[in-house]
C-alpha cells in the first residue's frame, strides 16, 4: 500500500476504528489507474485532485462509500472509464453517486445569472441523495484551493458561484466548517481589496485578544475544576475572515468594536453541564444584558445548537463564550454530514434507490435519528416546500409543483407548448401525459402543430396554477367561439 493510500485509511480509521475500507483501497487504485498521466492545470498529476477531495470527506468523518465515490467523482468525465464500469466493479450505490456528482457539475454555462439559478435548483434537486451533495463540497473545496492557476474570469466566476450558492446551502444543511472554509477560500478572489484589508486590519488585534483570552481560560479551567467539572475543553475559536468582513461592515468598519475576533468555546458531556457552565461563568464574571442566547432550548433553523453568552471582565473587556455537547459541536460543525457515519445501520438507511425522494429519506433518518427529529422536520419543510425539480433537453432546469405532469411541464416551458402538447419522453422513454414526474427527470415534449389547443380532460390530472389556468381559459374560449358561432347562426 503507497503512503498516500496509508494516510487517507488513517485518516478514516481515525474516527472509525472499526470501517471496513477496501472499497476506498479498491477506488483509490482503480482512479489512480484511471488519471494516470493526467495533471492539473496546476501542474500536479490529475489524482492529486480527487484524493484531497476524499481526504477532506474522510477528516468530516463520512462513511467508506461516500469516500469512494470521492475518489471516482471525475472519472467518467475525464478518463475514458464509463460508468458502467464503475458501476461493475463497485455496485449501484457507489456509481450513482459518482454519476451524481457528475450531473451536478454538468449544468452548463449560459449567463451569470441563469446559471447561478440553475445550479441552485440543481442542488436541490440532486439532494435526493445528500451525500452527492456533500462529495460536491468537498470538490469545491480543492478547486478552490488551486483556483490561482486560472484566468481572473474564471477564478471569479467559480468563487462568486460557492459564495453564492454553495457556502448558503452548507449552511442551510448545517455544516458550519464547509461553509466557513469555502467563504474564506472564495473571499479573496471575489473581494480581494476587501479582504486584504480585514486581514490586515484584525491580524494586531486578534493576536492581543487570543493572548487576552489565554488568561480568561486559565481562570475559568479553574473554576470549572473547582465546581466539579471533570470532563470538559476550553478553547479559543478564530472568527472566520469572511464572516469576520460582514460584522465590520454592521459596525461602520470599526475593529475596535468587534469583540468576538477570538471568542472561547466550552464543551461539555450534557445539556445539564452546559447551564451549569453558563452559571459558573456568570458567577466569574457579569453577563451583558441581552447577550445571552439559549439555542439549545431553541435551536437555529439548520439545527445550530448551544448557548452563547458575553460577560465583561475585570478588567472591562467583553469576551464571548459558546458553550455545547460533543454532539451539538458535530453538528454545528458537519450538520447534516454528521450523520452518515453512525454504524452499519445508519448506513444501510442511505442505501437509497436512485429515484427515492429527499422527502422519504428525510423519514427514514427521522426514525434512526431520534434526537434530531425536529432538526430533519424543519429542513424537509424548509428545503423542499413540495416541490420537485426537473430538466429540459439542454439542461435547464424547471421547477414544479409535487406531482406535476408533462403538461405542466410543457406550460411551464411556453403556453403555445403547453396547448399543443401531444407526446412526452422522460428519461428517453415515452410515457402518458399524466405520467407523475419525480424530481431529476429530464422531459422531452413533441408538440402537434395542426392542434387547436389543450385538452380539457386534461384539467383531471395537471398540478400546476399556470397550467390549470391557462387549459381553463383556452377552453373556456373555444367554447366561447362555438357558442357565439352558434348564437350567430342561430
Ligand atoms: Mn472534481
């Protein structure tokens, strides 16, 4: 086994001792094999590239499929390597996350806008299975890491898109680390004037904050010791750049009243130990009225738990605390990714078939996931809204109501598409035109040019307002012309 094999097994085995890896050996010869010869742009050999993608997956402590896949994601696009055969050798599950990966990074390039647009319905649509979206991340994540090789336009282009599109859904999902490192990683090409000036501007005083807050901690290591805390860390956390640039400008650029460059972050084994710890700091020191948030008794929106408070010190200087469980620290960190590793059954639940809906999965991780029930709850509300996703031909994508048929489809497209409908492929298949569509279809209509206009039975199966609306008045006008046809006769 090559020492690079060696440190990404590590790396796994780290956080699950027990992980069976020889998919992840298996991937990682046969992609190895795949881009053999091929460099970056960069000048590295191609492989460099998907083994940091997977190394990054392994250090979030996701599961050997997912890391696998990670290792495959550019094969088929860039080697002469086909997804059959990927499927061959790994199964099912395995290449329908590398073809998912791939379909994401397909949408093609028409316009800032529209692509921007595109891709962010593409996400949704691709999170029947989260874990294409997560191996997305990690992808991101590396080509902005070697994002300086490119041509200006491209590096903003690429780095507008994550800080656009894939650091809000990371948060969405959760996952605070992907959606701080990206933001960060972006940052500097998108705002680079920007960013140069928080960087110089906070490094002075985030270097006297962190000395600062060596003795806050010493204080309260104490006294937690002292009240009988045995199982606990204080840490100092780093604001983030990015995040760090958006405060700046709510408090007119001015550093000097930014307290939470640094901020000390105390976690304990339970709920209970985290109130305790919020009294035992508020005996130390005097909390800021109104500062005090309890985000364990009510959560964030994408499940962020913990309890945030900030105190003035002896010596009058404000410093933050955010205190949490190991469990609410996983989460605030991988969100949504924390949940792949649990055990061989928590596995077997993502196991899911390709046209399995986000919204069944969502239910299915409810039941093994007991104490996030609420968390998936609101996210399957907030995330998908009972809608479903599908494309054209040439990749665009339309958005539609649960259920929706080619009609709608066609209506959504144009109402003279809609009106004159007469056949539809999905998924190169000929199907009714009250097939029900799922969310990744892609949808082909044929339109019959000597057809007056829709069809009223129509009206029995098509889900769309647009559609509905508009069959309703364009019935209603023939009728209208008949009748007055026949009045006239008359
Ligand atoms: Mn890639």
């Amino acid at each position: 086994m090559d020492d690079q094999l060696q440190k990404l097994i590590t790396a796994i085995h780290a956080h699950q001792p027990t992980a069976d890896t020889d998919v992840v050996e298996l991937a990682y010869d046969f992609a190895a094999r795949a881009h053999d010869g091929q460099q970056r742009l960069s000048g590295e050999p191609y492989f460099s590239h998907p083994y940091n993608a997977a190394m990054i997956l392994a250090e979030l402590n996701t599961s050997p499929d997912i890391i696998a896949a990670a290792l495959l994601h550019d094969v088929p696009e860039e080697s002469a390597v086909t997804i059959e055969e990927i499927r061959k050798e790994f199964g099912d599950d395995v290449a329908f996350l590398v073809e998912g990966v791939t379909k994401v990074g397909k949408v093609k390039y028409r316009g800032v806008e529209r692509y921007i647009e595109n891709l962010r319905k593409m996400f949704i649509a691709m999170a029947v299975d989260l874990r294409v979206v997560i191996i997305r991340f990690a992808d991101r994540l590396d080509n902005l890491r070697t994002l300086h090789v490119h041509p200006r336009e491209k590096q903003l282009r690429i780095a507008q898109e994550s800080l656009e599109i894939y650091a809000p859904i990371a948060n969405r999902l959760g996952m605070g680390e992907f959606k701080s490192r990206i933001e960060d990683a972006a940052f500097k090409y998108v705002l680079p004037d920007e960013y140069s000036w928080v960087t110089h501007l906070a490094i002075k005083p985030r270097a006297a904050q962190e000395k600062y807050l060596k003795k806050v901690e010493k204080q309260l290591v104490e006294e937690l010791r002292r009240q009988g805390f045995t199982d606990f860390t204080v840490s100092g956390r780093v604001k983030h750049w990015y995040s760090l640039y958006l405060k700046l400008l709510r408090y007119d650029r001015d550093i000097t009243r930014i307290y939470d460059l640094v901020a000390l972050r105390v976690i304990v084994p339970t709920v209970q130990d985290c109130y305790r710890a919020l009294g035992t700091i508020h005996q130390l020191w005097a909390p800021l009225p109104g500062r005090i948030k309890d985000y364990i008794a009510q959560p964030k929106t994408n499940g962020y738990q913990s309890l945030h408070t900030t105190v003035v010190t002896a010596d009058k200087r404000e410093v933050e605390f955010q205190i949490r469980t190991r469990e609410m620290h996983q989460q605030a960190e991988y969100g949504v990714a924390a949940h792949w590793h649990y055990d061989e059954k928590g596995k077997q639940a993502f196991r899911a078939p390709k046209n399995m809906r986000w919204v069944q999965e969502l239910a299915t991780w409810q039941k093994e996931i007991e104490e996030n029930q609420q968390h998936l709850e609101r996210l399957k509300v907030d995330v998908l809204k009972d809608r479903i996703f599908v494309f054209t031909p040439k990749g665009d994508v339309i958005e539609l109501p649960e259920g929706s048929t080619p009609v709608d489809f066609a209506y959504a497209i144009h109402s003279d598409i809609g009106d004159r409908c007469s056949r539809a492929y999905v998924n190169d298949v000929i199907v009714n035109l009250d097939h029900k569509l799922k969310s990744g279809d892609i949808i082909e209509v044929l339109i019959d040019k000597n057809r007056k206009g829709p069809s009223p039975d129509w009206l029995q199966f098509v889900k769309s307002s647009h559609a509905r609306n508009r069959i309703r008045a364009a019935t209603r006008a023939e009728r209208d012309s008949f009748f007055s046809k026949w009045v006239s006769k008359a």
